[in-house]
C-alpha cells in the first residue's frame, strides 16, 4: 500500500499499527498518510474491524445476564446483531488473517486466536530510514528516530533492525572527514549491534567522476550497489521505508 509522493506501507507495520504496537512519533506520520489514501483508510478499517472481532470471538465471555429475556425477544434482538457479524467475518476476515499468518507457526491442533497471537509475537520489525538530504538537521533527525526505536524495543524485549541508508548529499553523514555525528554513530552502533549504516556504491562512483576523489567512509558504513535497488530489495522482504 503506498501513498502517492510517500513511503509504503507494509501488511506487517500496518497490522502492527491496528495492533497499537508502534510509537507516538511513527503514529503521528502515518495519520496523515491514511487520510489522504482512500484505499489506504478502507484497509486500515478492515483491519481494525477483523482484530476486534477476533478479540470478540475469542477472549473471555461476558459474564450472563441475571435478568430473563422472554425466547420471542430475544431472537429479534439478536438478529440485528448477528448478521452484521456474520457478513464482515464472510467477507474480510479470511483475507486479513492471511496477512497477519506467518508459516512458522505451527497450526495443527490450534484454534484462529492463538495462531494470531503467535504471528504477531514473532514479528521483527524492520525500518528501513533514507537519507539524501546533506543537512544537518536531517542527519541528527534520522540518527535520532533510529536510537528511538530501537530504544523502545529493547525496552519493551521486541525484536527490530534498523537500516540507516545515506545516498546522494546524504552520504556526508558516513564520510570520515565531513560527518558532524561521526562519534555519535560509532556509539550508536556499539550500543545496537542490529543498526546498519549503508552508503550507496552510485554515489560514491559519481563523486570519483566529478571531483576526482575517492571519498573514505566511516568504519561503520558498509557500502551497497544502489540506493534504489536497496529499497526495493528490503521493502520486497517486509521492512518499513521511511524517508527523512
């Protein structure tokens, strides 16, 4: 699901979201994205509707009623409850639960509500976050997104990996002599083994094309052969693309 000028939206952070499993600051830019996508809102309402039906079908039942309902009532009272329930299950809840089912979960022998229970605790999330912009307020917005999340997820014993991709004017954040954060990264990476800095191959070449340099990295960059093709490739295995 993408909204046009803007990131995608993967099925894992979207049911992650209905879930309320992200932060204020992730929620606070993906209210607008959902406002402004029609097909975007009526996915993420499906999706809330199939989590609380299932948390209906499944959690603990209400305890009865002590009051008796006369057996003519209480067949028409029903009604009107019942099919609603029975047309949305029919038509969104076989697809929805799809998304959220992960093949690692053993499912012989085991009701819908744990199989859901279980996909959504064996989630890892992965954030992708992109920077082309050579400023450095952008630079310290992404480093400190990033040690927010992941911050977040240690404390909370969850499991993320974080990509900080640096391309274009971005790149300065990873080269040696013009980093502003060169200590901060190198602490950032000792405390989070699971942050990855990447410098894209493309533009490294079309630096030593235009000034005749080769620019020298941090020891913490690890270099990949396009910035493009490295969002494609990690948003075709699930990660959340973030742009800053």
């Amino acid at each position: 699901m993408t909204e046009p000028g803007g990131p995608s939206l993967s099925e894992e952070f979207l049911n992650a979201f209905v879930d309320n499993q992200i932060d204020g600051d992730e929620k606070g830019r993906v209210y607008p994205l959902i406002n402004a996508d029609p097909e975007l809102n009526r996915k993420v309402c499906e999706l809330r509707k199939v989590s609380d039906l299932v948390r209906l079908a499944y959690d603990n039942p209400p305890p009865p009623v002590r009051r008796e309902v006369p057996r003519r009532h209480l067949a028409s009272r029903l009604a009107p409850l019942i099919a609603p329930i029975v047309l949305l299950i029919g038509m969104t809840l076989g697809w929805s639960l799809r998304a959220l089912w992960t093949p690692t979960v053993p499912t012989a022998g085991r009701g819908p509500a744990m199989t859901v229970a279980r996909a959504t605790t064996r989630i890892t999330t992965k954030v992708l976050f992109h920077l082309d912009n050579g400023d450095r307020t952008h630079m310290r917005q992404v480093l400190a997104e990033a040690q927010h999340l992941l911050a977040r997820y240690r404390a909370d014993h969850k499991r993320a990996k974080v990509e900080i991709l640096a391309d274009g004017p971005g790149l300065a954040l990873l080269r040696r002599h013009l980093s502003p954060f060169a200590a901060r990264i190198a602490r950032l990476q000792a405390r989070y083994p699971n942050l990855i800095f990447a410098a894209c191959q493309d533009t490294i070449n079309r630096i030593k094309r235009r000034e005749g340099i080769v620019p020298h990295l941090l020891p913490q960059a690890v270099v990949v052969p396009s910035a493009i093709a490295e969002i494609v490739r990690l948003q075709r295995r699930g990660w959340t693309y973030i742009s800053v």
